[in-house]
C-alpha cells in the first residue's frame, strides 16, 4: 500500500513540476546564439500554447535557462532582434511590431537569471510630454509608439535588418537612442514625434542621462 502511495505521489510531482527540457525540434532564432555558443533563443511552437512563447536554452544541455514574456508565438509574423554582451552575460532582446519595437527586455544571465522589460519606463518618461501636446492617440491601447527609419525585420529568407536604437556601449549598459510618435503615416493635423536618448542603470533600475528632444 504504502508503494502505491508514493507511486501516486511521485506521478502528482511530474505531473506539476515545469518542464526543463527544451524541445529538440524547435528551431533557434537566427544571430540568437550568444558570443561564446553556449546560449540561443527559441519561440515556442503554435502547438506548444501552454509554454512560454519564448525560451532562453542551453545549447549544449538543452535545457531551459528562462522563460521570456515574447508577445507572440511565430517568428514568421514576429520582428525581433538580439544583442548581446561580448562575454555573454546579458542580451538585448527585442520584439517589434509593423513600426518599432514593442517590448525591449534586458536579459542578465547568472545563478538567476533577471530579466527587466524596459519599454514601460521609457513611455512613463514620456507620457507627460504627450499629454501637454494636446495629440491624438496613437490607438485605443496605446498613446505613442517607438519608431525607426532602420526597421528589425525577419521574413521567410531569413533576412535581418539590425537595430541601432538599442545597444551595448563600451561600459557593458544598454545605451537607447529611438523615436517615439503618435503618427507614424504623417497624417494627423497635430503631430508628437521625440527623441529619447538615455542609459539603462540597474543600480537605480531606471534610466540615467535621459535626453527628451521634440522632433
């Protein structure tokens, strides 16, 4: 009897427990791989909806490192973009939509791993420069959105086009220099279109030497 109870015990545990074991099928982002190899991105397949829509992995073990909150679940309609730190510690991890990036995650490998979404900040520095405008939303979810000449596309010929907005800068910070508008197609009367230029500080978990300029 008592057998069968910690068989059943032994069951529930699996049953509950995440799964480490990154799956062998699917494919790693193309230029996710970090500097030393030991590292890449997956998206989880459309089959897998109960996983994570993306996952760091080890490649050499296959396992999970972290899971990443990526906004959708195929890289055939996704634009990303991925840097990372020349002795693969961190990594910038961004995932756009038709005119910018969506969400920028800074990804920091270690015992535990830390990943800070960064977006969110930059658009409460911003909102009080939108609201003075006086400028009509950019939807009915968001006011502005981040824009670039230079567009982070992935397409069936795997081709990418990189992104300079957000990068590394010699001191090992992620250095952000983009656009935010409310009008991307140029066609409302009144405009908002900034320049955001600052450096991430994790030590105050916010931005440092910001510069807001009216475009």
């Amino acid at each position: 009897m008592k057998a069968i109870k910690h068989l059943l015990i032994i069951l529930f545990l699996l049953s509950v427990l995440p799964n480490t074991q990154a799956s062998q099928e699917r494919e790693v982002l193309p230029r996710s791989q970090s500097p030393n190899g030991k590292y890449g991105i997956v998206f989880a397949s459309k089959e897998q909806k109960s996983e994570p829509q993306a996952q760091l992995i080890n490649l050499e073990t296959k396992q999970i490192v972290s899971n990443i909150p990526a906004r959708k679940s195929s890289t055939e309609d996704t634009d990303y973009y991925v840097v990372w730190k020349t002795d693969s510690s961190a990594f910038i991890f961004v995932i756009g939509s038709r005119w910018g990036a969506d969400k920028v995650f800074i990804v920091e490998i270690g015992n535990v791993t830390s990943i800070t979404e960064i977006t969110s900040c930059i658009r409460n520095l911003l909102e009080p420069s939108f609201e003075k405008s006086g400028a009509k939303p950019y939807n009915n979810y968001y006011n502005f959105i981040f824009d670039r000449e230079t567009r982070t596309t992935f397409n069936k010929n795997r081709q990418i086009t990189l992104d300079p907005d957000w990068v590394f800068d010699q001191n090992g910070s992620v250095k952000v220099n983009t656009i935010c508008t409310n009008d991307p197609k140029q066609i409302y009367p009144t405009r908002w279109v900034v320049q955001f230029q600052g450096t991430w500080d994790e030590q105050i978990d916010g931005f440092k030497n910001v510069r807001i300029t009216n475009k």
